[in-house]
C-alpha cells in the first residue's frame, strides 16, 4: 500500500441517519454471487462484467422513482456479446433488462437479475442519401446525432426534453417524443428500418428484402403467431376502430397494436411492435431514421395569461397558424423554474395563476417567417394577454439567445420543480394526453386532484398535442405517504380514462408504474392480445419481466426508492441522468449522477455496514480521483448541481492536517515552487532527449506506487520542456490591459511544431498581437510567486486555495489601478479561477477588490479587441479547434471559434468534442481518465489531416496532443502567425 494513502473512512457520512427501508442489505455487499459472476466472465471476459457492489448500485438508479439491485451488469460490445448473453438467460433460467441512458422515467431501465448497459459501445452516426437518411448505433444521444445531420440541414423527427441524453435506442424502445413529434413526427412514423435481436438470439434487418424469408426459417411458430393475431384484429372492426382512435393522439402505453394493421408481414409487424416496447420484445442494435428538414428561421414568443383556463384556449389558434410547438406552463412550473439559471428572478412573484405559452414558428426562408409571424400576431392580436412582471414582453422574437432561453425553462419542467421539491422526497414524473379540444378541462381537473390528495400543483407540456406532464413528491419512507400516492392514482387513472378517453401515458411509456392500469385504459380484449403478443415473441419470458405487463394491481407500489439528504451541493439532484454524456470518467469509472447515487446508498446503511464499508473502498477511486473536477456537470443539470465542487470537497476531507499545512506553504512560497517547477520541467526535457523517457516513465510510476497515485504525476512524453525565464518586455505607459500569463504558461514551453512558428511563446504571440492591433498590454513584473489558486482548490486545499485567492486579487487590483484596466489571461481555466472561482474564498475586504476588476480571456481580448484591427496576411487551409471546458463556462466557444475563422479558411469543431480530463496535473496523475474522456474526439480528429490543431489551454493542448499524436496549440500563437506582415 502507498505511504500516503488515503483512508476511506474519511469520507463515512458523518450525518444522522437511520437504515431505509429499501437500502441494499448485507447479503449483497459481496457483489455478484457465484457461480453468475465465473460463467459469465467465462462467456464474456472479465471487462465485460461489472460486479461489485458500488457497480450494481450505480445501476440500481435511474430517472425513475424505482430502484432495484441488479445481480450483475454486462457491458456488451457487438452483437455476438448480445446473443450469447440472451442464450446463456435462456439456458439458466435469468431475466434481463437493457439498459442505455437511464433516463426513463417509469423504471423500464432496471432489472432484478443481468442488467445488460447497450449505451457505451453503441455509439455512431452515418448519414446516408445526403441526410435525408441517418444509420444511428442505439447508443448514440438524440443531440449528438443531431449535432452531425445540422451540417446536412437536417433533424430527427422525435425531440425529447433530454435529448442532451436520452440515447437513440431508448427513443424508439419508449417511442418518445417530445416538443413538436406530435404523432406525425416520432419514431413509429420516422424510422426507415431496425435491426434488431429477439430473444431467441435471431437477428433481424428488416431493411433486408430477405428479412421475411429468414424470419420465416428461423422463427416458424412466431411468424404463425404474429399473423394469426393480425388477422383476429382486423376480423374485429370494433376493436380496429379502437386501435385507430387511440392513436389519433399521443400514446404509449402497452404495445403498438397499429402494428398490425399497419404491417403486412411478420417483419414489417416486428417493425412496428419493436416501438415502444420498452425492451420487453428484444434488442435494438441499430436504427435507420427518414430525417426532417431543419428549419433555421425560428420566431419564438412567451405568452402570459391570467389563468390556465385563458391559455388553454388561445392553443387553437396557434396550431391553426401553423405553430411547430405550443409548449404550456402553469404558475408553479414557472415561479420554480427560476433556479434555473437564465430564467428571470421576478418569475418567483408571479401569480399563482398565471399560465405561459411557449409558441414557436419555424421555416426555410424569409418569406415564410415573415408569413408565420404575420399569422402569429393576427392571433395574439384577439387575445387578452398579461405581463405580471417587468420581464414579461408578450411579443415574438427572432434572438436566438432570448429563444434559447424560453426553451430552457420549459425543458427544465422536471428538475427545476422536482430540484425544489422537499428534501428526501421521491419524485414521481407523469404524463397523459387527451383530445386537444379537452386541454383546459383536464388541467383544471388535474390541478384540482392533485390539491385535494396534497400534492403540490404543477402541470406543463405540449398544448398541442393535448399532452400534459405533472410531478408529484413524497417519502417513500412513510407507509401513509405511498397511500396517498395509491390513492391519488386511482382516481386520476379513472379520471383520464372514463371522463377524457385519454392516454395514461403519451409518450414516457408504461414501464412499472402504469403498468397495473393497462387493462383500465384499453380494456380486457385489447390488453388480452397485447400478453399473447409477448407470448409469441418472448414465450420464455427473458426480457424485462414486470414491464409493461404487469398481473399485480400494486405493481407500481413496489421498488419505490427513498430519497436520503445527501450533501447539500447534491441533495436537489433527481437523478435525471442529463449531467452524463458530458463527464469526462463516464466510460472510465462513475458519472456524476453515479457519485450521488452512491452516495445517496451509503445514507441509507447502518454505520459500518458491510455495504457502506464495500461502497467506500470502491469510492475513492471510482468516484473522488477520477473525477476531472471540470464541473461540465454543472452546465448540463437543469438545476446547476456541481458534483465537481461535492467530489473537490471529499478529496479536502481526506487530506489529512499535514497535508493541508504543506499545500498552504507552497501557496506562501509559490515564487520559489513555480522556478522549482520550471527547472525540474526543464531537466526532464533534457533527460528526456538524452536516454528517452522510458526511464522517466518507469521511475514516476515507482515513486506513485510508492507515495499515492493522486499525489505523484507520472511523466509523459508529450509534457514540453521548461519556458523561458524571463517573459517578455512590456510597458505599463499606454498599456490597453494588463496581461497575466498564466503559471502553466511560466512554466511549460509552447509546442515546438517546426516552421515560421518554432520556439514561439504565448505570452510572446500574446504581447506581439496586441501591439500590432494598437492594443498594447504590460505584464507586471511581480507575476511570479502567483497563480489562479486553481492547483489548489481542484485538489480541495483550502487553505492553500483560500492563500492564494487573496493573494492573485490582491495583486490584479494593484495591476489594473483599480480596475481601470481589464486583467486579460491566457489560460481560460485560470480566466475562470479568477472570475469566479476565487470568490467564495476571498476576505470581504478583497471580495470588494474583486467587484472592480474585469477579468478577460485572452481569447475574447482577442475576438472582440484585436481582430477588428488586424489584417490577416496568410490563413491555414484547415483547423480542427478543442473546445476547453472551461471556456464553456465563461460562455467564451464563440470567441474561440471567431479566431480561429479568422485564421484557417475551414474551421472544424469534432462533433464528439468535450472534456480533454487533463484538469491541470490530472491526467499526469491518472492518465487513464485522459485517455477515456478524448477517446471519441480523438478518433474523430485522426479521420482526417488538418493543418493547424488549436484551443485555449496549455494542459489541454497537452492532453489532445497525447490522444491524436498531433501538436495543439493556442490559437493565439496562430492569431500572431496569421497577421504578421512579414514570416520570419
């Protein structure tokens, strides 16, 4: 063991608690139970099976309000992985359930038994017939296939609210839809083929003009079955009028029994059953979608109302009008959204029965927005709008960011209501759909119901497509709070039922918690067909048993998952999954929603139980080290949870007071640690060229293994050598800024690429670019000895952190006269250390300094102040540009991006981009995370040559450089090059 480890007692909650009624129990703290774990590592490999316990918990969790232990999680890899894990459920006897994103909200995504994760090797986008056509692995985000077809001006038809998220296979298994899918545009209507995998293990291609002949060899009786139930359907115009009728509007609960009408054989039937299924008919291994075209010319207005009622019925006259999307918000949705960063502070005063309107109108060219918007206010002009708040504006906009952020209040419905709901509540998400025509009816109905059950009231949705969405809260803990949820759930499933014929579930599918009121929507002969349905197609009952169909009338009742209070940065999270796809150890290790589901399981044991003591070993790694701390997470929630800053304060909280008091001399004599720094870099580098870097490699990994991984960096060869001392001369007299160079930047070299550029320095390209666009700017000469505290408050040093805090505003307001001056830095991880970071750790007296000073990154400095005086003389023919997390925070991509056009003629953004993970020295200290988090943007990158290689951070630059081979570097230093007059 490491010297220096860390012990994982440190991070035992120190909170009251008592044991909940659902915690796992001791029984399964050993993991996997042989001999399931031996046979299917045997068949699989041992990186295909997860087992321990902190594995199946952090799959125990989803989006849902249910929970349940998995014996096992298998991560296949093709389809051959997938066949022999269905054929090995079958000859044991074992149910499984796929799961992809986790972002279901009726529990579909979790199994009892061989939890099988369909997302991590899933992934990929080909577009076919010019976009008009898009292959997509099950995998893959709606938003990242998205992202790929806007190049091709094109879309997907299905736009769920966690597109962020949501993976493509989930969307087709649950059929979701979203804002504007309706039921024209969702996956039923707009899916061109599947390929999928029955539980039998026979593979289907139903793009395959051979696919019936195959099926028909492989599957007899099922084919028979298939066609005998077709043909009792429509032998029964009663019940094919009822099936019609049913999907006149939005519908998803039980199977798609149109499927049978609308298919002529047993493929094409499959074709249609496999929507909506829910994983209980087999695996989707890949999707083709017919794409939409996508219409950039967008008008946008948020609409107020004085009552529900009044809101209800201007909708007509929206659709009427051609309107894509009439998105509805009642009070309460609207006053929580203000957590919602963005959304308006003086929301949170608005009338209880205030009701919002979201209208979109979208189109191709000018003449046709210009058409919508005079059909828009020839509508708004006939109603009787309000404005009980100065924000309120009630008119139409083209501005895309006010657009932007319409739409971000309305999609942040379920984790801004749910974020505020009461601590150690489940959260329950509903939706139903009724005739349009019934829209205000049924929100005046469902807000009544849900006051008089002692719910709090809040409804939205898609007005258009009569399809409404609520929440409720309660303590799964308290028998007598679960009773109120039975009972509130009788009633509005006879409501929906009997007085509106309505969807009880529109488009998040039936799952566990509808699943007992099935036969109450559609009645006994419909749901009769839909279990012989899943006779034929899974008579061995395999897949996903309980889902969908469901005998037990208190189906929903059970595995309702306790919510204990966790710490408070994370106690709002509703476990909604949308902070995932962007955190860089979410191949690696865990995903933020993973840590706090985690954590949330430690809550629930008895101190020192064998389960919490298992959950700890495996923390410290899989949740605390390998977390970048980039806070990406943070800009994904709704809500704005920071599971970075939860994991930075438990690596503070194992530190032990010695280490505390050597971080904070370090940050008293930083000026003395940075020459330090510098000169072992540059030793190195010299060692380096002379023997290789073997050796080096090999004696860091001995001194790690010695001391502690998280402590040691170990050297890499695409670490640069030292800078040069001295930066270079400026003059504080007629200086336009003052110019910061980052520590990084005092300490590592730039990139060495050879050419007209070789050996030249940032903080050289940085000075020369200023003055050539008559912006000079002065480096101080007292720069040295100070830093961003970003080295300290990653690692959760406070006191360091807090030391050099004070220290860096200190100086910058000396610097800047007070803030006359802008303070422009070079590395945007440090542009952000001081703008922001830095502040919860300031005196109140420094708080005040930094209130005057105006923090700019180099880059923006840059876009907005120096290009427009330059002339640019030469431009590379191609650059691929790594967006830095960092600059995502400040909101800086643009400037980033305005630099880099201005000096190459094609600029390229890799669709898969996102957080390099080098987080300073962490991926020198885990070089493992690096590798996982730019695993997709660097094979995106390899496809083809670029001739420059661009970002905005120096240990980014580094991190890209060790994923792709090729040398990144600032787009400052390509800034200078573009604009010199003369190439030395």
């Amino acid at each position: 063991m490491p010297l220096l480890e860390p012990d994982p007692e440190a991070l035992r909650p120190g909170m009251p608690r008592r044991p909940a009624p659902d915690r796992v129990t001791d029984s399964s703290a050993g993991g996997t139970p042989e001999p399931l774990r031996s046979e299917l590592t045997a068949l699989l490999g041992a990186d295909k099976v997860l087992w321990k316990i902190s594995d199946l918990v952090r799959y125990a969790s989803d989006a849902s309000p249910y929970r349940f232990l998995p014996r096992v999680v298998l991560v296949p890899e093709d389809l051959d992985d997938v066949s022999a894990i269905l054929s090995y459920a079958h000859g044991k006897g074992r149910d499984v359930v796929f799961r992809a994103a986790g972002t279901s909200l009726n529990g579909q995504a979790q199994g009892e038994d061989i939890l099988v994760d369909v997302r991590r090797h899933w992934t990929g986008i080909e577009v076919l017939d010019d976009g008009a056509r898009a292959r997509i692995g099950p995998g893959t985000t709606v938003l990242r296939a998205n992202t790929t077809l806007a190049r091709y001006g094109r879309l997907l038809g299905p736009d769920p609210a966690s597109a962020i998220a949501c993976t493509v296979g989930g969307v087709v298994a649950n059929n979701a839809s979203g804002m504007t899918a309706g039921t024209t545009r969702n996956s039923y209507r707009t899916l061109a083929s599947l390929t999928f995998v029955l539980p039998s293990g026979t593979v289907v291609d139903t793009a395959d003009p051979a696919a019936d002949e195959e099926l028909r060899r492989a599957e007899p009786e099922l084919c028979a079955a298939l066609l005998e139930l077709k043909a009792e359907i429509e032998a029964d115009a009663e019940l094919t009028a009822r099936i019609r009728a049913k999907y006149t509007i939005k519908n998803t609960n039980g199977y798609r029994l149109d499927a049978f009408l609308d298919g002529a054989t047993p493929v094409e039937i499959l074709r249609g059953l496999m929507v909506g299924s829910e994983g209980t008919f087999g695996f989707i291994a890949e999707t083709v979608f017919d794409t939409l075209p996508l219409e950039r010319r967008v008008s946008s207005a948020l609409l107020f109302f004085p009552s529900l009622t009044a809101a209800a019925a201007a909708v007509p006259g929206f659709t009427e009008a051609g309107a894509i999307a009439v998105e509805l918000m009642d009070g309460n949705t609207l006053r929580a959204s203000v957590s919602v960063p963005g959304v308006p502070a003086d929301w949170a005063a608005l009338p209880r029965e205030t009701t919002a309107l979201l209208v979109e109108f979208r189109a191709s060219d000018e003449a046709g927005q210009e058409a919508h918007e005079r059909a828009a206010e020839a509508v708004v002009a006939g109603l009787d709008l309000v404005r009980p708040a100065a924000s309120v504006t009630n008119a139409f906009t083209r501005d895309a960011g006010a657009i932007a952020g319409y739409w971000k209040a309305r999609k942040a419905f379920v984790t801004a209501v749910g974020g505020s709901r009461p601590s150690g509540t489940t959260l329950i998400t509903e939706d139903f759909a009724v005739p349009p025509a019934r829209l205000a009816d049924a929100c005046e109905a469902l807000l009544e119901l849900q006051s008089r059950h002692g719910f709090d009231a809040a409804v939205a949705g898609h007005a258009a497509h009569g399809n409404l969405h609520f929440l409720l809260a309660f303590d799964a803990a308290k028998p007598q709070d679960v009773a109120r949820y039975d009972a509130f759930m009788q009633e509005f499933c006879a409501l929906v039922v009997d007085r509106f014929d309505g969807s009880l579930k529109a488009e998040h599918a039936t799952g566990r918690n509808i699943a007992p009121f099935l036969e109450r929507e559609w009645g006994p002969r419909a749901t009769e067909l839909m279990w012989r349905t899943k006779q034929a197609i899974d008579p061995a009952g395999v897949l996903a048993p309980r889902i969908v169909l469901d005998r037990d009338p208190r189906a929903h009742l059970r595995g309702l998952k306790t919510i204990p209070k966790v710490e408070a940065v994370a106690d709002p999270c509703i476990e909604c999954g949308f902070c995932e796809p962007t955190c860089p150890s979410e191949d690696l290790t865990t995903t933020p929603r993973q840590r706090i589901v985690l954590r949330r399981e430690m809550m629930r044991q008895t101190d020192g139980s064998p389960v919490e003591s298992g959950l700890l070993d495996a923390y410290g790694y899989d949740a605390v080290d390998t977390c970048a701390g980039d806070s990406t997470c943070k800009l994904a929630c709704p809500v704005g949870i920071d599971t970075g800053a939860m994991m930075k304060d438990f690596r503070h909280r194992r530190h032990t007071p010695r280490e505390e008091r050597i971080a904070a001399l370090t940050a008293r004599n930083f000026r003395a640690v940075e020459a330090s720094a510098r000169l072992a870099v540059g030793v190195a580098d010299a060692l380096g060229k002379r023997v290789g870097d073997a050796p080096l490699q090999a004696v860091t990994r001995l001194a790690r293994k010695a001391v502690r991984p998280d402590l040691v960096p170990e050297w890499l060869p695409q670490i640069p050598g030292a800078a040069a001392r001295r930066l270079p001369a400026t003059s504080r007299a007629g200086a336009s800024a003052v110019y910061y160079p980052a520590c990084v930047n005092r300490i590592f070299a730039g990139p060495d690429g050879g050419g007209a550029d070789a050996g030249l320095s940032l903080a050289e390209a940085v000075v020369a670019v200023s003055a050539r666009a008559g912006k000079p700017v002065w480096i101080p000469e007292d720069v040295a000895g100070t830093c961003c505290a970003t080295i300290w408050h990653s690692k959760g040093y406070d006191a360091g952190n807090r030391i050099m805090a004070n220290r860096i505003v200190e100086a910058a307001w000396g610097w800047t006269a007070g803030g006359r001056l802008p303070l422009v830095v070079d590395a945007s991880s440090c542009t952000l250390g001081i703008a922001d970071e830095v502040v919860p750790y300031l005196t109140e007296d420094n708080r005040a300094l930094h209130g005057e000073l105006t923090v700019v990154d180099s880059l923006v400095w840059a876009a907005d102040e120096l290009l427009p005086k330059l002339t640019v003389f030469r431009t590379a023919a191609s650059a691929v540009v790594h967006q830095t997390c960092s600059m995502e925070h400040l909101g800086d991509v643009g400037q980033l991006r305005a630099v880099a056009e201005a000096c190459a003629d094609e600029v390229v953004v890799p669709d898969d981009a996102g957080c390099c993970a080098f987080a300073g020295d962490r991926g020198m200290l885990h070089k493992e995370l690096t590798d996982s988090a730019t695993a997709k943007e660097a094979a995106e990158v390899d496809r083809r040559s670029y001739d420059a290689y661009l970002s905005a951070n120096r240990m980014c630059e580094i991190g890209m450089e060790r994923a792709t081979g090729h040398p990144y570097r600032s787009a400052l230093i390509e800034l200078e090059h573009a604009t010199r007059p003369t190439v030395r």
